[in-house]
C-alpha cells in the first residue's frame, strides 16, 4: 500500500454546482450536513436524506436560509424500497440526479452481536441500495458518487468492530467494482477516513473527489484532515503468498 499526492491538491479549480442536484444520505449531521451545505453553495439543488427527518429538516431549512435549493426526505437507507421513494422523489422535484453522496455510515461501540446485521444493513447494504437505484437517473446525463468507507475497512485498527470493518471493507470493494460504470458516465470513487475532524475540509475533500473527472473505482484516504489516494490496495497479500 502506498499513498501518492494528494489528490485534492491537485483538482482541478472548484467550479460551480448551479443547475446540478447532489444527494447526501446520512445529510442530518456531522460529514453528511457539511458536504450538502457546501454543494449548496456552491449551487447545487440539495436533497438531505437521513433517518432523523428532524435532523434533515434542519439542515435543509439553514441551506434555504442563505438562498439555496435543498429539501428533507426521511430514508433509512437499509430499506431498499425508501431508497427507491427518495430517488423518485428527487427526479420529481429536480428533474435529474448529478451526485451522489453515501455519507450514511453509524457505527457503535464495541459491535454488540444483536447489531451486526443492522450496521451491515446501514453501511454497506445501504451504500448499494442508493447506488443500485440512482444508477438510471444518473447515467442520463452522467455524474458522480462518492462512497464514505472508513480505514477501518481497509485494515487499520477498530478490531472492536468487526461488523463496521467487514461493511466498510465491502465498501471499499464495491468502489473498485462499480470502476466499469464509467462507461455509462458515472464515475464511482471512495474515501475512506481515520477521524473526520474539522467537517468543513472533510467536506471539501468529498466535493472535490466528486468532481474529479479523470477518477474511477479509485479510493481516496483521509488522515489527519489530508487526503490521499491509495495505489495498489488490492490484496497484496495475494500477490505475496506462499504455497502451504
Ligand atoms: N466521524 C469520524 O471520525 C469517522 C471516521 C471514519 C469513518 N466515518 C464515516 O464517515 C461517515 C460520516 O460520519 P459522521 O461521524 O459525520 O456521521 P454521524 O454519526 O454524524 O451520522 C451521520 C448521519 O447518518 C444518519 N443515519 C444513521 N443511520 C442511517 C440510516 N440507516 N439511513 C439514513 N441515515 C442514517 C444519522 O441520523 C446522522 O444524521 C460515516 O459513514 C462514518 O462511518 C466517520
């Protein structure tokens, strides 16, 4: 595993989202929120999908405080059939889809037994789900979406999580898989965080790698508020093996 320049740094100037509608699912607080307010302002239409449609409404109402487009839509992305009515409601009230954010990703102490499926469910079934029924809309006039692992699921650390690791790894592997929907105009990309931190850079970061044109199934890590894209992650272990 190696890191190469930071892929952020080198992007492209930012341009403006005006007429572009992004998705952020898990967009009620913390990374999600950050990510749609600055799709908002940058111009985007925003629809904030999460599970506490309290949560959502917030967020949603402070974007159109400032004079952006953004509404609320209560999801559970675990549930494949209310992520097909968030997808339909979206190209209802906006016509099209350009970005995709899977921000949606929770997590809990020690990943009690009783809760694997469900944390399974949310991070890794959920990821699939809204990417599985954004797929049409998307390809219609191309764009992108940007996956949050975790660099638990690329094998650092949270050994106390087994549920979250093995979702997240999924993740990770799903990103590098959906590599060939950049035929159909949908560039699929990963970035996979230790500490999210300061949830302004975060943000900007998941922006950025969104609107990366030249990347693919590519998988972005984030340490310490940088990022960097990993080379190479797959399965070393394999290339290395020795017979038994
Ligand atoms: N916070 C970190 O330091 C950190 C580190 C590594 C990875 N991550 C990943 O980054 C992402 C964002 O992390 P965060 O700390 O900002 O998240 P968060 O804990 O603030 O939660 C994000 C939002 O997701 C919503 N949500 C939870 N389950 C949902 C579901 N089933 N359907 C729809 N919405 C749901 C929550 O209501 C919440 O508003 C997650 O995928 C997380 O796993 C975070």
């Amino acid at each position: 595993m190696q890191d190469s320049a930071d892929p952020v740094a080198t992007a492209p100037p930012l341009r403006r989202l005006d007429r572009r509608v992004a998705l952020v699912t898990g967009g009620g607080s913390g990374a999600g929120a950050a990510i749609a307010r600055r799709c908002a302002a940058m111009g985007a239409s925003v629809v904030v999908a999460d599970i506490d449609f309290a949560l959502a409404g917030e967020v949603a109402a402070s974007i159109r405080g400032t004079g952006g487009g953004a509404l609320a839509h209560r999801c559970d992305v675990a549930a494949e059939e209310q992520v097909a009515a968030l997808i339909d409601r979206v190209t209802r009230e906006f016509g099209g889809l350009d970005l995709v954010f899977n921000v949606a990703g929770p997590w809990l102490s020690g990943d009690p037994l009783a809760h694997w499926s469900r944390i399974v469910s949310a991070n890794l079934l959920g990821t699939m789900h809204v990417t599985r029924q954004a797929i049409e809309v998307l390809k219609r006039r191309g764009g992108a979406i940007v996956n949050v692992a975790a660099d638990a699921g690329l094998g650092f650390g949270a050994e106390d999580r087994p549920a979250y690791c093995a979702a997240k790894a999924g993740i990770v592997r799903l990103t590098a898989a959906l590599c060939y929907l950049k035929d159909k105009k949908i560039r699929v990309n990963c970035i996979a965080p230790d500490m999210i931190g300061e949830v302004e850079d975060f943000a900007a970061v998941a922006v950025g790698l969104a609107l990366r044109e030249d990347f693919a199934g590519r998988v972005v890590l984030y340490r310490n508020g940088r990022a960097s894209e990993l080379v190479d992650f797959g399965d070393p272990g394999f290339r290395q093996s020795q017979p038994l």
